[in-house]
C-alpha cells in the first residue's frame, strides 16, 4: 500500500481526497470516481503508485508542446485510470477500460536513469492522465531536477490547487486539454467541469509554468464559431497572448462512433478565429503534413520552425528570436534552472 496525499477524514468512514476538482469523500473499502484511488480503513491507498502501462522515448512535438525544448526527445511515461469519462478518448485502453491491462513496476530512482539511457532531454507524464500516480510523478519529478531532466505533465487539467502548486516546484511545462468551452459540454461527455480546467490553466500560468492548450474540435460537439471564438479570448486575455494554442482534428474512437471526422475547413474556421481574437501561435493537429504545424513571427511572418509530423526539421530561430526581424518569439530553448 502507498499512502497517498492531499486525503481527510470525513464523518463516518469516509475520507475526502483533494486530488482533483472532484474531492470524493469515498467509503471505507471504496474507490473514488478514478478508480484508483481506494479507501483502506480511513488511509487513502494510491493504489497504481509506480505502476507504468507504457513508456517510450518520443519527440516533445508528439505531446503536442511545439515551444518548449523544440526538437528535443522526452521520455514518456503513462500509468493506467483517469477521472474523467470523455467518451472519445483516443487512449481509453488505458484512461477507461485498463482492468486486464499488465503494468511494468517502477521506482522513481530508476525514471532518471531511463531517460539518461534513452537519450531523452526531458520526462513527460503522458499517455492517460497524470495525476492518476501524483505521488509518483511527484518523487521522480523531484529526482529529476536533481538529475538536470525538466519535465512534462500533458493533462485534461482537472487537479486541485494545492496539488499543482506542490508539483510546479518540479514541473516545466504542461499541455492542457481544454475539451470545449461550455459546461454543457463537460458534464455531458466529459463528467466535469470546465471552470476547474479554465482555473487550472490560470493557475499554472500564474506559477510560471510553460503551457500550451490542445482544443479537439469535435463536429456538432465543440465547433460552434462562437464557442471557439470564446475559448480563444479567454487564452488571449485571461492568459496570454503567447499561449500556443492547438487545434486537433477529431476521428470517430472508443464509444463516440457516430461522428464524423473534423473537417479541414472547420479547423480553418478555429484558426482564423482564434488568431482573430489576439493568439500569435495557433497550430492544427491530425491533419497531415501542412504549414498549420511551423511557427511562423507573428510580426514579419518569417518561417521560424519547420516540422514534419512531430520531427523538427528546420529551426531559424537565434537566441529565441526571430532572425529576420528580431521579434522575441515565446519559446523555452532550456529552462532557466538548467545550468
Ligand atoms: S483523484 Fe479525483 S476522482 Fe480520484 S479519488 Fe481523488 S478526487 Fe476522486
């Protein structure tokens, strides 16, 4: 068993845990809402401590994160369970349905040594939500600073704040996954709300974490000009203009088989709007190999990165700025700390 943190007793034989927005008071023998986190005689067991579905060294754009360490490898790590219910998660082998899922044990000693074998730059909590072993990221993110290794939580952005105000002591950069832009949108297919995502990405903005935001656009769901035209003020104003935005293209997966794949000139529509409303890096994702995946100046429009799927295969750019006109172009090359 593995203790875990941010849990009270509450009355009766309940405990309340405040890892996420959800705060479960859960019963004596229970689990919470994610499944992975149980009630043993008032402790809360952190039960998937260590527990890895999958691991592989892959490019930083993958995440997507397109300026942070651009064109740099990041060592991926993902456990099992999520708390939220999306019914078209493109990972739900593991996020939903991972009860005959093999997990590898690990210790957090061993997550530097991997990603120094791996020839990776940085680590990234992937694959299904993170925080579903926080006390696992949070011990190897912590060796890893140590070690000289920035790391990566890519996350729907639903973790309490004490939780993430802990973790940004250790934490470079996150991708946020703002699903849609109305709560309609998540407590029917999402099962949460989306007022908490929208605090989480202010609150990691505020603490100087580098974050980028993915937008599916699901035809019919979240793809209402308005709606994209909301999220996008928000980024804008709310965060900040620099934000790297990404729109990703939706294909029919898991129980949301009855919709249509995003069409191109719906992803146009949100890149238009978006950078309409102020954005100065919007990207699309899924579609292919265009020019919607290079960072472009937002002042001379110079081509600054090029990339090909996720590898980078051209970066102009010269101590962070643009080489053509001098605009300094919101990118983390290194992150301050690294000597
Ligand atoms: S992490 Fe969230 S969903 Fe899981 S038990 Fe805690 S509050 Fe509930």
């Amino acid at each position: 068993m593995k203790t875990a943190l941010y849990f009270a007793a509450e009355k009766g034989d309940r405990v309340k845990c405040g890892l996420c927005r959800h705060g479960c008071a859960i019963p004596d023998g229970k689990v919470g809402i994610c499944r992975v986190r149980r009630n043993l005689g008032g402790v809360l067991d952190a039960t998937t401590y260590g527990h890895a579905s999958s691991i592989a060294p892959d490019p930083i754009e993958k995440k997507p994160l397109f300026h942070f360490m651009p064109g740099t490898h990041s060592l991926s790590l993902g456990s099992v369970g999520c708390n939220l219910n999306c019914g078209f998660c493109q990972n739900w082998e593991i996020s939903q349905e991972w009860g005959a899922r093999s997990t590898r044990k690990l210790s957090p000693e061993a997550v530097p040594m991997m990603a120094r074998d791996n020839q990776c730059q940085s680590v990234s909590w992937t694959y299904n939500e993170p925080t579903m072993w926080y006390e696992f990221t949070l011990d190897a993110s912590r060796l890893l600073r140590k070690a000289g290794f920035p790391t990566v939580y890519v996350t729907n952005g639903y973790i309490a704040e004490e939780p993430l105000r802990e973790l940004s002591k250790c934490l470079d950069a996150m991708n946020i996954d703002v699903k849609a832009f109305t709560e309609g949108f998540y407590s029917d297919l999402v099962k949460g709300k989306l007022s908490g995502v929208l605090e989480t990405c202010e609150l990691a903005h505020e603490l100087g974490i580098h974050i980028e935001l993915t937008y599916l656009v699901i035809p019919t769901k979240n793809d209402k000009e308005e709606e994209l035209k909301g999220f996008s003020k928000w980024a804008a104003q709310s965060l900040s203009p620099d934000v790297p935005v990404h729109f990703s293209r939706f294909h029919p997966d898991y129980r949301l088989l009855d919709v249509p794949s995003t069409p191109n000139s719906t992803l146009a529509l949100a890149k238009t709007a978006a950078l309409a409303e102020g954005l100065k890096y919007v990207y699309i994702g899924n579609i292919g190999h265009t020019d919607d995946e290079n960072t472009h100046c937002p002042k001379c429009r110079a081509l600054l990165v090029e990339r090909w799927g996720f590898r980078v295969i051209k970066n102009r750019l010269k101590g962070g700025g643009c080489p053509d006109c001098g605009e300094k172009i919101s990118v983390v090359e290194k992150p301050g700390w690294i000597v």
